[in-house]
C-alpha cells in the first residue's frame, strides 16, 4: 500500500510556465514533507521541505504548499527553466525518536521542459 | 563539505562474488541509510543506522550485510546475490537528533549488476 502517491508519472510544461507537480498522502502520522529532483543516474538532490505546521514554504522559484486535512501537497516551480527537467520525488516522513527514521518516497513524477 | 560520496560508481559482480560497496560523509551527521532504487521506481529504504547501531532493518534479505565502522562511514557487503539485486544503490545521511529539518544527503549511488 502506497502511503506517498504522485498519480503523474509525467508532466511537460513550456518554458517560462508554472510547473505544478503534485502529491498525495495516506499517513496521517506524517509531519514533514519533502521534494527532491533526481537526475538519471545520480542520487536524489533535496530542492524544498515544509513541516505540517506550516502551508507554504518559498525558496526563490520554488514553493511547497501543504493541505493537511485534503493530504495534499504540491510543488510550484515558476519560471520553469530547462534545467528543470528532471524526475521529482515527493517524499514523507514522521518525525519520532530524533528524527533517525527513513523518508518514504513517492514513485516520482518526470517533469519536462519544453523550450 | 556537504557531500556523501559513494564507491564504486560502478559495480559488476557474480552471483558468488563477494563484494562491498561504502559510503562516507564529513558532515558530522550521526543517521546514515542505505536504500535500494530500481529503474522507474522510488527509493526504497533498506537499512538506517543511528549512532553507529543498526536501528532499522526493513526485511533486507541477509546476503546484504550492512556494517557502521564510524560515525563517517557506512558500508554494505554483497554475498550470493540475485540478477534481480541489480539496482541503484544510494547512501544517504542525515543530523540526527534536535535536527530542524528532516532533509536526507544522498550520494550520487552506486550501480550493481548481477550477472
């Protein structure tokens, strides 16, 4: 059973464009949330995260916006540039014990960036 | 330096090789993991150490061995493994304990093929 969910495998965006990458979630239990960008054979890069006390976290073209009673998360990249092309994962993770426990990831959504 | 940095990049190995593959960071982080990823699939987690003890094993079988000499390495050592091992394997660290923030380090992951 899938606790992340990224029902896009895939999303082509125009450059210049908003590019909206989406996530659900089943756990309840999760109270941190997080987007990395993966490029093909390299290990996921962390781009933006957003504790469950907060909706929305900015960092220069990216924002994160959590909807906790939907379970619902997005990623607004804008302006969409080439260099975003990439697999993007959505991952949680439950902040118990210190905080030593894994992220759980969703199947990734591959976003591409048409000039 | 915030890099986790993996060897080898590249492994190709038989089904009664005996090999390794290690990973070190000197971040001063104290949880290191290791997770599995395969070929349009999310990562998946394998095994998470908390102060150089095993504190999550997720039902890896047991020809992957993992082992924490120090609080800057963490090895995995292969014995008798299945062409279906083949996979990306990705080392990841983390702060652990009042951490801010959950963000999880990656190496750029080491590729194994089993023949």
């Amino acid at each position: 059973d899938q606790q992340v969910k990224q029902n896009s495998p895939s999303l082509s965006v125009q450059e210049g464009r908003i590019s909206i990458l989406n996530c659900d979630y089943t756990n309840s239990m999760f109270d941190y949330f997080l987007w990395y960008k993966k490029y093909p054979a390299e290990g996921p890069t962390f781009l933006i995260s957003i504790s469950s006390i907060k909706d929305k976290n900015e960092d220069g073209r990216f924002t994160v916006f959590l909807n906790k009673s939907a379970k619902h998360l997005s990623l607004h990249i804008v302006p969409s540039q080439p260099g975003d092309s990439a697999v993007y994962f959505c991952a949680a993770m439950e902040r118990t014990g210190g905080g030593a426990d894994g992220l759980t990831f969703g199947k990734g959504t591959h976003l591409i960036i048409q000039p | 330096d915030t890099e986790v940095t993996q060897t080898p990049k590249h492994l190709v190995m038989g089904m009664t090789n005996k090999k390794s593959l290690k990973c070190e960071q000197h971040m001063g982080h104290r949880a290191m993991y290791w997770y599995k990823q395969k070929a349009k699939k999310p990562p998946e987690l394998m095994f998470v150490y908390s102060y150089e003890k095993l504190s999550i094993n997720e039902s890896v079988p047991s020809r992957f061995s993992p082992e924490c000499p120090n609080s800057s390495l963490l090895n995995l050592h292969l014995h008798a493994l299945q062409p279906e091992d083949s996979a990306l394997y990705l080392c990841a660290s983390r702060l652990r304990g009042l951490a801010v923030t959950g963000e999880l380090f990656f190496g750029e992951g080491s590729r194994l093929t089993v023949l």
